[in-house]
C-alpha cells in the first residue's frame, strides 16, 4: 500500500534541460510532508503534477556539493 505524502515546490532556483516529452530535470527549494524546505534536484512533468525519481540535500549539503564543483 502506497503511503500519503505531500510537496510544495517553495522556489523553483533552475531548469537544466527538458525531454522531448516535456519532462524537466529542475533544481527547487521544496517542502516535503510540511517540513522545512530542502534542495531537491529530479525531473518533474509540465505542471509538476508527477515527478521522478530524485535526491533532496539539507543546506550544509548543497554547500558541499557546490564547493566540490566550484574547485573542479
């Protein structure tokens, strides 16, 4: 049985490309399940009413992952 959650897409900070089929693979600010807003990096369908798969960082893991490419 699939479990009830919920999203709100806070800030929408960047799009990096778009399928053929309108999919999106986006950079946001989003809220899961009423909790604070984390970066989230995963491909959303036009509208955002369905999303793949993706990963969310806290802020301290976004920093590190943009310092890592910052000094690639």
């Amino acid at each position: 049985m699939a479990q009830e959650f919920s999203y709100e897409i806070v800030e929408e900070i960047a799009v990096l490309s778009e399928n053929q089929k309108g999919w999106r693979k986006e950079l946001n600010l989003v809220s899961w399940n009423g909790r604070p807003p984390k970066f989230d990096l995963r491909d959303w369908s036009a509208g955002h009413e369905k999303m793949g798969k993706g990963i969310t960082l806290t802020n301290e893991e976004f920093e590190a992952l943009s310092n890592a490419i910052k000094s690639m």
